[in-house]
C-alpha cells in the first residue's frame, strides 16, 4: 500500500513536466521526489523477504581475516 502512494508520488511530476511541459515548481518537485526516495531507501528493513534472507546468511558469512586460500578455492 505504501508503494502506490510512492507510485503517484513520482507519477505526479513526471506527467506535470514531461507531458504537460510545465514549468513552475520543478525544484520543490525534484527536492519532493528526492525525499521520498530516500525516506523509501532509509525505512525499508525487513520490507521484502530478500531481506530476511540476506540477513541470516550474513551471520554464517566468516570473516576476511578467517578466510585462506582452501578456503577461497573450495568446490
């Protein structure tokens, strides 16, 4: 639900500058788009299953200092 308010967010200027040829208000609009991107990147945690997933095989990842050259070239 909260992608399609992001959605119509970002359609708002694109159809406003791109289509209709305004003019006024492309910085509020791009500083508007900006905000929203980055707020979207910024409060995404544990949003998709990805993720979950990326998050647990983190834990089981050695570290490089752990890591030889056996280890690197193991099949």
């Amino acid at each position: 639900m909260v992608y399609f308010l992001i959605i119509i967010i970002l359609l708002v200027p694109i159809i406003n500058y791109d289509l209709w040829g305004a003019d006024s208000g492309k910085a509020f609009m791009s500083r508007l788009v900006l905000f929203v991107l980055i707020i979207l990147a910024g409060f995404r945690f544990r949003v998709g299953s990805d993720t979950m997933v990326y998050m647990k095989e983190y834990e089981n990842i050695l570290s490089l200092d752990r890591i030889g050259l056996k280890y690197l070239f193991q099949f």
